[in-house]
C-alpha cells in the first residue's frame, strides 16, 4: 500500500434570489501525492512512484 498525501476541498452554494428560482453551484479541489511507494509498472519493470500523483 503506497505511503500518499491527500488534501482537498469541496463548497456548495444555494441562493434563492426570488421565489421560484433557485440557483445551486459546486466546485471541489483535490491535491494528491504518492509519497512512498516502489512497485511494478505497467512495462514490468520495477520503479518508484515517490512524488507521483494518484490516478
């Protein structure tokens, strides 16, 4: 199991400016980072992913 750093943020908004309308918007970041991990990538060869992003 690769040793990983995982940061993000999500908001959610609602506004209702007059009766009948309603508006809603989302947004989310994510920040993702292997920090230590060796395995096997997809040619077979032996690497080390450190510093890599999460799929």
């Amino acid at each position: 199991m690769p040793r990983s750093r995982i940061q993000g943020v999500e908001i959610d908004l609602h506004a209702q400016p007059v009766s009948g309308l309603s508006l809603y918007a989302s947004a989310s970041y994510l920040s993702t980072k292997v920090e230590e991990f060796v395995g096997v990538n997809l040619f077979g060869l032996i690497e080390d992913f450190a510093g890599q992003t999460l799929p």
